[in-house]
C-alpha cells in the first residue's frame, strides 16, 4: 500500500503516545520482567495504528514484545476503498513482531501477558455510533475473556474510555470479573485539536 499512514492516523498516533507517556509503568514492568518475550494484543485495534506506538514503547520500557492487532470489524471498506485489514497488515509489517488478525476476541485463544482495551464498547450508543448492530456489545464476555487469557501469568490490562459514565461501566464488569485496578491517568485533547479528539481515561488493571 502507498502512502498509508493518513493525517487522522497520524494524530491519533501521537495522541496514544502521549497517553502511555502518563503512567508509571514501573509497577507494569516489575510483573511482565519473567517474560523472556511478550505476548501482547491491541484488542479492538481497529486498523492497527497503534503497533508502531506500541512497538516503541515496549523498546523504550526494555521489554520484548509480540504485538497483535484483533478486530472483528476489519473488512468494512474505508472511504479509499481499502480495508481496516489492509492497513492492519501494512502496519503489523512495519514493526519487528506484529501480525494483524481480522476476528472476534472471544474466538482468541493465545495466553497474553498484557492486552490493550482502548475503548471497548461498553453503552448501545457507542457501538450505534461506529455503525454496529447491538447484538454485538458484550462487554461483560470481553473483560472476562481477556482476565482468563491473563490471569495465568498475572498479567496486566490497559483499559481507556472516553468518558465518566463509560468507567463506571468498565469498573464494574472488570471488578465482577476479577480485575484489581491500579494506576489511573487521562489523556486530554490539545487545544487546536479537531472535535472528534475524545479524552483517554485510562486505568491499568491487574489480573492477579
Ligand atoms: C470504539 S472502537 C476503539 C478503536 C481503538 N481501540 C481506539 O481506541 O481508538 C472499538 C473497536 O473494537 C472493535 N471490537 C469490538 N468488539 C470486538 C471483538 N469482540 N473482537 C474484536 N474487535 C472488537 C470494534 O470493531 C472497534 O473497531
């Protein structure tokens, strides 16, 4: 693909880097350190932008990483013709480890170490908004699913969402599941920064 990093990706790139940059992922390191290499997944990770971010941080952090994007929604065809999926694989090839794949989360099955939950959909109004039918909003499947894939090496989940109302959500259903949560930081849109930029309320939360 030509020129496949577009001006939205872009931002919202550096918005996610801006995001990671909040917390102290000290306390992260010290439970993933045993991990000669990580298994991590962007769950919901849309077209996969994130995997060169993703990438970074785990450089950065000294960690060793294999970065999975899972989107269910992957084929629906973008203004350009082209796929979430096509942009998922072009940035999985951009990064030393990354591969893209166009499921279901429930339907995954690989244990992980830390995941990436960056805003599920936890209201109607949200899954609506993209588009989607409402027989697709489990959020209580999801949490679970993802606490049983950490849960056996105590690994860790990153949660954003974009407002007050969608954590109280996502509290009680990871709470119910089994998560404790630990650190919390937000992400605000910049000034100048166009209206479709939400904020980030991110927790980390811990499978153990
Ligand atoms: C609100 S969007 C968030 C996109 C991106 N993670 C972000 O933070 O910008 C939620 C994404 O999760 C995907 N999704 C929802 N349920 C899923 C599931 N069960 N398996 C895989 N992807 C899912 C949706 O198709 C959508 O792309």
């Amino acid at each position: 693909m030509e020129t496949p990093v577009s001006p939205v990706d872009q931002r919202l790139q550096e918005e996610f880097k801006q995001f990671l940059g909040l917390f102290n992922w000290q306390p992260v390191i010290k439970v993933l350190r045993p991990f000669s290499v990580l298994t991590v997944a962007d769950i919901g990770a849309r077209n996969f932008a994130f995997a060169p971010i993703l990438d970074e941080h785990f450089k950065a952090i000294g960690l060793q990483a294999i970065i999975h994007g899972i989107e269910m929604d992957a084929y629906r065809r973008l203004i350009n013709f082209h796929t979430r999926a096509d942009y998922g694989h072009y940035y999985a090839k951009s990064i030393a480890s990354g591969q893209y794949h166009p499921i279901d989360f429930l339907t995954w099955n690989q244990p992980l170490q830390i995941g990436f939950l960056l805003n599920p959909f936890v209201t109607r109004e949200a899954l609506l908004a993209w588009g989607l039918p409402l027989s697709l909003l489990k959020p209580e499947k999801i949490f679970h699913h993802a606490y049983s894939l950490l849960r056996p090496q105590n690994g860790v989940l990153v949660l954003s969402n974009i407002d007050e109302h969608e954590i109280e959500i996502s509290y009680q259903i990871a709470k119910d599941v089994g998560f404790v949560i630990g650190e919390r930081a937000t992400w605000f849109p910049q000034t100048g920064a166009p209206p479709t930029a939400l904020p980030r309320y991110g927790t980390i939360l811990y499978a153990s």
